[in-house]
C-alpha cells in the first residue's frame, strides 16, 4: 500500500510540475530543462485520501470546502502548495473574488516565486475601498492622462478625511471617467468617492452605470447590494438634512424673541384680585385695559430664553396670563408668528395655549385659559373673560 500511495503521488507531483513549467513558458520564462520536478510523498493514507477526495470534485465550490478542509486538517502536507493552487483556481471558478485573491495570497506565502498565484494577484482588480473585483475578460486601452488622474485620486483617497478632500478625490476620478468612460475601475471608484463625500445619490447613478459592464453573477450581487445600501443612507442622510434645516428655522424665528421686551397685563377698572383675575373680554382687551409690568412708575424690561433647539422660554410674568407653569414657544418654520405656544405644568403634560404674534415678531400675546377657538367679542349671550399678557418691543 505504501509503495502505491508514493507511487501515485509522484504521478501527480509530476503532472504538477508540467503544469507549472507550462504556465511559466506561457509568461515567457524558460522552462528549467533538465531538472526533475522534486517527489512529494504523502506517507499518511488519511491523508492521502483526502487530499484525492479533494482533488477530484467536480463542483467548485464542494472542491473548495474539501480542499479547505484538508488543509485545515493537514497544515504542514508536502502537497501545500498544491492544494491551495487549486483552491485559487476552484474559488475563481466560484466567481468568489475575495477568497480566490486570499488563496493567491497564501500560495505566494508558501512559494513566492508561484507564477500563477502572482498571475492572478497581478490581474485582480480592486476598488480604492478594497472591494475585489474580478479580472475583466478584455483590459480597455486607457489613455495615460486618464490613468495619471486615476492614480492621483487612489493616492488622494487614502489620506482623505473631510468633504472637501473627498471632493478633490472625486474631481480626479471624474477626469479619468471622461477620458476613459470604456474603464470600469474608474467608474467603480468614482461611485466611492461620492459615497464618501456624502453624495449617495450620485454614488448610486455612477454604481448603476458601473453594472452595465461585464460582470460575474457574485460581483453583480456585490454591487447590487451596495446600491441598496446607499439607498439607505439616502434616506437616513435626508431626514438628517430635514431635521437640520428644521433646527435652522427654529433658531432663526427664536432670534426674533431676542433682546428687550416690556409686558403689559390686561384687566378692567381698578387694580383688585377680582379684576386681576376677571381678566378682559375680546372688546374689552382691544380698549386702553392694559396694565404695564412697572417699578416705581418705570415700565420692567425683560428677556426670553433661547434654548439650542430653537425654544422660546418666556420668564415668570407668564403667569399673569393664567398660566400654572413655565410658558414656551416652539417655532415650526422661521417666521415668529408660526411659534407655537404651550405650557409645562410642573404636575402634568403640555399643553398648547392660546397666543396672537404680529408677522414681524415685534408682539405677541398670550393667554392660558383662553381656549384656542373660543368667543371673545360682544353678542347676544355674555362672553367670557381671560387673563391676557401682551409682550412687545417697546414700554
């Protein structure tokens, strides 16, 4: 049995070797004439067995979970670098990009000076993200000039990290795109360097343009799948750019309610805790009932809080208008009369409150126990009366 097993395996170190100086003349390196291929010889049948199951499967991709397997198992076996060649050779045929590269890889780690394995690594053709993709079955003739700015947006892209650096990036390999439009590579990193510079749109345009080239089943996938991804950061990106302008316009109808204002409340006949708390019909309210906020006769200057988010936090004289709690203005839009108004009670929920603002943010008025379209003007039945808090620029 042992002397088959040697037997056979120089049968195959053999053919290996013929294989080899085959591939070598191909490149254009003299064969070593003269020189026998050196005997492999795998003593262990388990081994050997294996090493034969794997050999002899015809689907690529069961040929490479077995020739995996066997080198998992048999990490140190004379026929090493054997089966990893036809690992390569089985994920090439699996159209798996990535793992035939890695394969290439260890080939070369084990003999550096493999042909093929160099061959392919020397072929393979990458993205500047590092995304494999296969050699292309006809290699298009690139005008130099296209090649210079493709090469200057690879060397631009590794040390890129703000968008205006992505955007040189972007710049390059749309040179190089217009000078060679018939180069894929090009066009493949062009959808990158948009990515990158936040532009997705325009990422998946130049990725949807980069699937009419010839492509194999996996790296189709691949570049589908990119696209779908893309589109999900379009969306995340827009309803950030939406809430960002949002931010933008509360903080510009916010910037209306900065600076000095002067409070007035409003009740009818003289100052009493009855007519503090009767407060003012609509008619009344339109007539001379107004009370300034004043200090020995000096009308009170005061100012609002503008928070980050473009709130309104109006001070305690809020309270005069019937408000049991803290009275803030929430702009929708920056114009100041879009600002909705509500109170926070310390003891329950918020809730919108009745106000009036002048379309140049010079006034505004509110009332906390109006309701928001209840009557307030003169008529057959009596009309109710609320407390009232006027706010304007001037005393």
């Amino acid at each position: 049995m042992k002397k088959s097993l040697v037997i056979m395996l120089m049968m195959f170190a053999s053919c290996t070797g013929l294989v080899q100086q085959s591939v070598a003349q191909a490149a254009g390196q003299p064969a070593q004439s003269g020189q026998a291929a050196p005997k492999k010889e795998i003593k262990d049948p388990a081994e050997y067995n294996a090493y034969v199951n794997a050999y002899q499967q015809q689907n690529p991709v069961m040929k490479a979970q077995a020739l995996e397997a066997f080198l998992q198992t048999y990490p140190n076996t004379v026929m090493k670098e054997d089966a990893l060649e036809l690992l390569m050779v089985a994920y090439q045929q699996a159209n798996d990009a990535q793992k035939a590269l890695d394969a290439a890889t260890r080939v070369l780690q084990v003999n550096p000076n493999n042909i093929r394995a160099a061959g392919m690594l020397g072929g393979t053709r990458t993205g500047v993200d590092g995304t494999v993709l296969l050699p292309s079955a006809e290699s298009p003739s690139i005008p130099e000039e296209a090649r210079k700015h493709f090469v200057m947006g690879a060397t631009l892209f590794k040390d890129a990290k703000t968008s205006d650096d992505f955007g040189q990036v972007e710049s390059q390999f749309k040179q190089a795109v217009d000078l060679a439009p018939q180069w894929p590579e090009a066009r493949y990193n062009l959808a990158l360097a948009k990515e990158a510079a936040g532009d997705y749109s325009g990422a998946m345009a130049d990725l949807k343009l980069y699937q009419q080239f010839k492509l194999s089943e996996t790296e189709g996938r691949t570049v589908q799948d990119k696209i779908y991804a893309l589109e999900a950061k379009a969306d995340v990106a827009a309803k950030e750019q939406a809430k960002a302008r949002e931010v933008a316009d509360a903080k510009l109808a916010a910037e209306t309610f900065r600076g000095t204002w002067y409070g007035s409340q409003c009740f009818r006949g003289k100052m009493s805790l009855a007519s503090l708390a009767r407060g003012c019909t609509g008619d009344e309210k339109r007539e001379a009932n107004w009370q300034d906020f004043s200090l020995n006769g000096a009308a009170i200057g005061v100012s609002f809080e503008i928070e980050n988010d473009g709130t309104v936090k109006m001070n305690g004289y809020s309270d005069w208008a019937g408000c049991k709690g803290d009275v803030f203005g929430i702009p929708h839009g920056s114009d100041p009369w879009r600002v909705r108004w509500e109170v926070r009670p310390k003891d329950g929920p918020p809730r919108q409150i009745w106000s009036d603002a002048a379309a140049d943010g010079s006034s505004v008025e509110i009332s906390c126990n109006r309701p928001l379209d209840g009557p307030t003007t003169g008529g057959i039945f009596a009309v109710p009366a609320y407390n009232y808090v006027h706010w304007s620029r001037k005393p």
